[in-house]
C-alpha cells in the first residue's frame, strides 16, 4: 500500500514536472507574446516545427497553448 501512495506521489511529480516544462517552452518559442506559436517560431524547435501540422489540430497556421497542452501531455 505504501508503495502504491510512493509511486502515484512520484507519478504525479513528474506530471506536473512536465506540465511546467511544456509551458516554459511555449512561453520561450512565443517571442512576440501574442500568446500563439507561428510557423516562423516554431522553427526555433526542431520537433514542434516538424510536427506543427499535427499540433495546429484546428489548422489556423497557429499553435495556441490547448493545442501545445494537448501535444505536451
Ligand atoms: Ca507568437
Ligand atoms: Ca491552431
């Protein structure tokens, strides 16, 4: 039983380790501040650039954070 509580405490560290880091990156790739990644920041990152069709899941030509959340988690 201990155990169990150790991991899921540990599990959900690491969650909110993540969720961190995938805002801080947001927040990092959006270098104008208007709250949304455009193809030309998205190219500062290799993968989100790669992958930015896949993230942009309402096809606006830009990623907003729900979409960034939803690729992050
Ligand atoms: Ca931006
Ligand atoms: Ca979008």
């Amino acid at each position: 039983m201990k155990k169990v509580i150790i991991t899921s405490v540990f599990m959900l560290i690491t969650l909110v380790c993540f969720a961190q880091t995938c805002a801080e990156k947001f927040v990092e790739l959006d270098t104008n501040q208007d709250g949304l990644i455009s193809r030309t920041e998205a190219n500062a990152d290799a993968i989100v650039s790669n992958w930015f069709d896949i993230i942009d899941t309402d096809a606006d030509d830009y990623i907003n954070l729900a979409e960034f959340a939803n690729f992050c988690s």
